[in-house]
C-alpha cells in the first residue's frame, strides 16, 4: 500500500471530519479510505484519529501528523511541476478508453480544446462499455460511470450523472394516466442492456427492477441514444442519464416523469491504475476534463 495514497487519504479525512465526505472527495469507497489510515498508524505506530459513530477528531499526534502531510504532499505537487517545466511542456501519448455515448456527445469538443492547450499531448481514445482491465490493456485513464466499487485502481471523480424517466408527448396522450410507479406498463420499458437495478426501496427503481427481471420489455438496447430515439419516437418509456436524454427534454420531444423518485445520482469518474506519481500529461488531463464539465455540468441545463 502506497505511502502517498495513505497520506492523501489521513489528510482529506482530517479536513472534511468525517470518513464518508472523504471517501466522496477522494472517488473512492469508504472501507479503502479507512483502510489506507488504519495503515498509516500501523507504519507509524501512532493513533491519529479518534473514531466515533458521527464524527472523527485528530489526536494530538493526528494533529503534528497533518502539518507533515501536506508538506510532503505539496513537495510532491511541486516536483512533478518542476520536472515538467524542465521537459518544456506537457507532451506524450495519452490512451483513453470511454463509454460510446457519453463519448460521442460530450467528448469531442472537450478534447479539441484540450489538444489546443496542449498540443504535444496525442490522444488515442478507444470507445466501448465493457469495463476494460486497464493495465493488461494498456489504457492510461478510463472514463467510467456508476457508483464505483472498491478495487486497486484510483478515481477521481469529474461530474455528476443524474438519470432520468422520460418518454414523448405522443405515448403519455396514448396511454392511461401515470400517477405513480407502479401504473408503468411493464413491456414498454426501453431498457438500458448493461443497467442493473439492485434492490431498493425507491418505488420508481423498485418496479423497473422487477420489470427488468421478468424481461417482458419489447426493446432493450445496449445502446441509450437508440433507446432515446425510440422514446422519441412514441415506443415507451426510458430511463437514461441526462447527458443523453437533456436536449430532449430541453426541446419537449421527452418529458420527464416521476421526478420526486430520480435515482440518487451517479458520477463521471477518471480511474487510472494505481501510481506513486501521476504523468504530466495524464494530470492536466484529468484536471482539464473536472474543470471543463464541473459540479453542475451543462447538459443539466434542461
């Protein structure tokens, strides 16, 4: 286990008080945010936090701790500027993997204007949403969305996902009124291949679960811009992530339903393998890509 990732995480915790907030922060699950302190006071031989079930305080060696970590941490922010302003500028292939939609929508203008700020970067992005082994496959970053799992790779998160139920003017005129969940007609779900819907006392995800388990849909897609298109087309209904489904609604071609059950929201993460230190040119990406969509990104602008 990495010193610097234990460090990062015992100085987040430190700052935001709490295991939960930092975990959020950080991209990664609560347990690996634990688990890389535990470690930390174990290679020390100190407590440095005081747990309790609402809130976490620093001891008193917590408190020394905390001024070394983000000395040594801001050390390394400016080594890696050091050695990059000696190369004279970022530069070198980047290899991305990314999912076909979001890919296809969101992605080319952001990497224009990327490859503007930093034209001796080369990208080479390859588009699926298979989940792809990252080292075996040679990616430098991986755009994901979902609520990540713990695992040995690292996430930043860059924005916000939120989905939504939808479906056209013409099919809500055509089909009985839809008051709550459960008046959804089973078989016109357009139904998203790789979504799983687990458990959940959400009655909205509740019943497209057990819609989903009893395959009775007429389309399902492992694509959501065609499962769009046919919600446009007066086919169904459709749960899909605004970043596909926002212009739509924008222009009235897809309203949105049931709103007081939206799914909690997912994120857009960066998941990149597990280093010591971040290559320049994979850093300003990252950073470019957070900037660039943010905390409340414009395809929510419906």
């Amino acid at each position: 286990m990495d010193r610097i990732d234990t460090l990062n995480a015992f100085l987040t915790v430190a700052q935001e008080g709490s295991f939960t907030k930092a975990a959020e922060k950080l991209g990664l699950s609560n347990q690996l945010v634990s688990k890389y302190v535990s470690e930390l006071e174990r290679q020390l031989g100190v407590r440095l936090l005081n747990r309790t079930t609402r809130r976490v305080n620093l001891t008193e060696a917590g408190e020394q701790g905390v001024a070394f970590a983000q000395t040594i941490l801001e050390s390394l922010n400016d080594l890696t500027d050091h050695f990059a302003a000696i190369e004279g500028s970022i530069q070198g292939r980047l290899r991305v993997n990314a999912p076909v939609s979001f890919a296809t929508l969101h992605l080319s203008q952001a990497l224009a204007e990327f490859m503007q700020h930093y034209p001796e970067v080369t990208v080479d992005m390859q588009l699926n949403d298979r989940k792809v082994d990252l080292i075996e496959e040679g990616y430098d970053v991986a755009l994901r969305i979902g609520q990540l799992k713990s695992s040995s790779l690292i996430a930043k998160k860059l924005a916000p996902i939120q989905l939504m139920l939808c479906a056209a003017p013409e099919y809500l005129a055509r089909v009985p009124a839809l008051t709550k969940p459960e008046d959804l007609l089973p078989e016109d779900f357009l139904m998203y291949s790789y979504m799983t819907l687990p458990t959940s006392e959400n009655p909205l995800l509740e019943t497209l679960r057990r819609y989903a388990q009893q395959k009775r849909t007429q389309l399902s897609c492992n694509n959501g811009e065609i499962l769009m298109a046919s919600a446009i087309a007066g086919l169904g209904y459709v749960l899909q992530p605004t970043f596909i489904v926002g212009d739509a609604i924008k222009s009235g071609d897809l309203c949105p339903l049931f709103e007081e059950y939206a799914p909690e929201s997912l994120g857009l993460y960066a998941v990149f393998p597990h280093r010591q230190m971040l290559a320049p040119k994979l850093r300003v990406f990252i950073d470019f890509l957070s900037d660039y969509f943010g905390q409340q990104p414009y395809w929510d602008n419906y």
